[in-house]
C-alpha cells in the first residue's frame, strides 16, 4: 500500500512539474515571438499574458493585443484573444476571439463583430507550426468599414483546410479549403447604388466553394515572420452563389506564374446571367464598356444553348486577361499575396 501511494505521490509531482514546465515554456516563446516581431518593426503589443488551466490544460489569454506588420500594412487589434489545449495534445489548439475586434488594412480600417468565433488548429509536432488542418466557424458576424459606406453581414461562416501531404512535388505544398457562408447581407448602399431594392432578396443565400490551391512553400510560422506562400496552381472544384432566382457557379483549373497572373480556363454556370451582368455594372464592379462587350458576347452564346436565360461559358485567363471566345473582356487579376 505504501509502494502505491508512493508511486501515485511520484506520478503526480511528475505530472505537476511537466505542466510548470510547459506552460513556462510556453509562455517565454510568446514573449520572445512578440519581442523579435518588435525588432523586425512590427507593433506588437499586449499588456497581459497568462497561462492557465492547471493540470491538464494549457489556456493562454493575451489582453488588450494590437499587432501590425508595416510591410503589408495589415493590422490587428482585440481586447483578448485565447489559445486553449489540453496539456497531452499540445499540437491541437482552440482560438477564441472577442466579440469584437479591429482590422487595419492599407486601403481602410474595419471593425469586426460576431455572435461567436472560433477555430481548432491542428499542427505538425515541430517548432515551424506548419498547419495540418483547420476549421473556422463564426456566427452572427458583420465587417463595418470606418468610413461608414455600409456594413457586410453573415449568419453564418464555416472556413476549412487540410494540408494534403503527398503531392509528388518535394518543395511545393498542396491544401484543400472549403467555405460555407449563408444569410449574406450586402453593404446597403452597395444595394441601392446597383438599384436591387425589391428585385432581390435582402441576402444572399449562399456561397459555397471546394478548392485545391498549391503553393511554391508550406504554410507555416515562416508565412507571418517572413514572407507568404505564393499559389501556383489554383483547382476550383465547385464555387456556387444562389441570389434569388441567380445562381452563378464556377469550376476549372488556373496555373499561376511567378508574377501572379494566371492562366487557363475556367467554366462559369450563370442562371438569369443578363440581371448578374446589369448588378455588376450599375454597382461599379464592372465598367460599362466592358459589360457591353461582355453582354455581347454572352448574348450569342446563350442563343445557342436551350434556355436563353441560362448560360455555360468557358471564361479563358491568358496574357493578363480574361476571355471570352476572341474576346477580351477585362484584366485578369494578380494573385499575389502580400
């Protein structure tokens, strides 16, 4: 009996001296993270940082955090944020975010709200932190820019990506993303500017999407601390938006070069294409000139086909433009992340 105890009294000190440890540990890489982001310029601010969760959980919540990266321009700010993981599965992390948060970029500031925020991260066991797979849900959110011109909302968003280990490529990474978003609600002076008051639904339905993306490097802590992966290849499965009576869907594959543009082809599915067509141009997002063009073109094409009012055409990116047929219809855009 006494043996027992004794190895229960050793186990446990055992235990406990593991979890100081880590949780010591933990904390000084934070502090170093946050000191050699400050010494490469960043803002990277906070003024309390614990570690919690005593003896199985590593909880560790950052106060009043403000980091931004002067070459992006991109900024970050939230009265906490909190990083929760049991202390025998340390590679498996939980994100909490406040139910309210900043975002700087170079163009504006928005600010953040949401319901409820999480995400579960699972790494590789190495001090890179290259992700293996992740899942990002959000409830209740809306994305209100400073300058006032009208918040987007959405009930609901659902981001995920696993890393797809073998790709046959030694120095290239392959990851698969989905996202589900739905009850999307436009800026309200977007929806009056492109004159859809009463014609449309207040919200989108949905946005959905399934995407390969293969990148020059892995993600990993090298992403934040250096410099982004780059996308070589982009394979869109299926991309789908449901508006009302539209519906507008997209697959195919794009290779990207080394200066971000993209080449190949992809093929979109519209439903009630000319209404797309119109929105799109009387909300700026298409000058006027390119959408007579691309009017045009869409015109004989969808003649072709059974149901005028649908359409399936193969949109062609090359030479820094997008196709359609022989003609070009508008730049294509540079796919580079900074």
């Amino acid at each position: 009996m006494r043996m027992l105890l004794a190895i229960v009294i050793t186990l446990a000190a055992a235990w406990a001296g593991y979890w100081v440890i880590g949780s010591t540990a933990l904390r000084s890489g934070l502090v170093a993270w946050f000191d050699a982001r400050q010494a490469d310029g960043w803002q990277a601010e906070y003024t309390d940082l614990t570690v919690q969760g005593f003896p199985n959980r590593f909880d560790t919540t950052l106060t009043d955090l403000a980091l931004a990266d002067p070459a992006s321009g991109l900024g970050w700010e939230a009265p906490f944020f909190q990083v929760l993981t049991l202390s025998y599965t340390p590679n498996h992390v939980i994100a909490v975010w406040p139910k309210e948060q900043q975002l700087r970029t170079p163009l504006r500031s928005y600010t953040l709200t949401n319901q409820d925020m999480r995400a579960s991260l699972v790494v590789a066991p190495s001090t890179a932190l290259a992700p293996r797979r992740f899942t990002l849900t959000a409830k209740g959110l809306a994305l209100a820019p400073d300058d006032g011109s009208g918040t987007l909302a959405a009930a609901a968003l659902r981001l995920a990506g696993e890393r797809i280990e073998d790709t046959g490529h030694i120095d290239n990474a392959r990851y698969r993303l989905g996202l589900a978003a739905s009850d999307i609600a436009p800026p309200a002076p977007l929806i009056a500017q492109a004159g859809i008051d009463g014609t449309l639904p207040r919200v989108v339905q949905t946005v959905a999407a399934d995407i390969t993306v293969d990148f020059d490097v892995p993600w990993d802590r090298r992403a934040v601390e250096e410099a982004r992966p780059q996308p070589t290849r982009i394979a869109v499965q299926s991309a789908e938006i449901q508006w009302g009576a539209m519906t507008l869907a997209a697959s195919g594959v794009l290779t990207v070069n080394l200066g971000g543009r993209p080449n190949g082809t992809l093929t979109i599915t519209a439903r009630n294409w000319r209404q797309m067509l119109d929105i799109a141009a009387r909300s700026g997002a298409l000058a006027a000139d390119v959408a007579d063009t691309a009017e045009q073109a869409l015109s004989i094409m969808s003649e072709m086909g059974d149901d005028p009012k649908s359409l399936e055409v193969p949109l062609r990116f090359a030479g820094g433009r997008i196709w359609i047929g022989p003609l070009p219809i508008a730049p294509a855009p540079v796919l580079r992340l900074h």
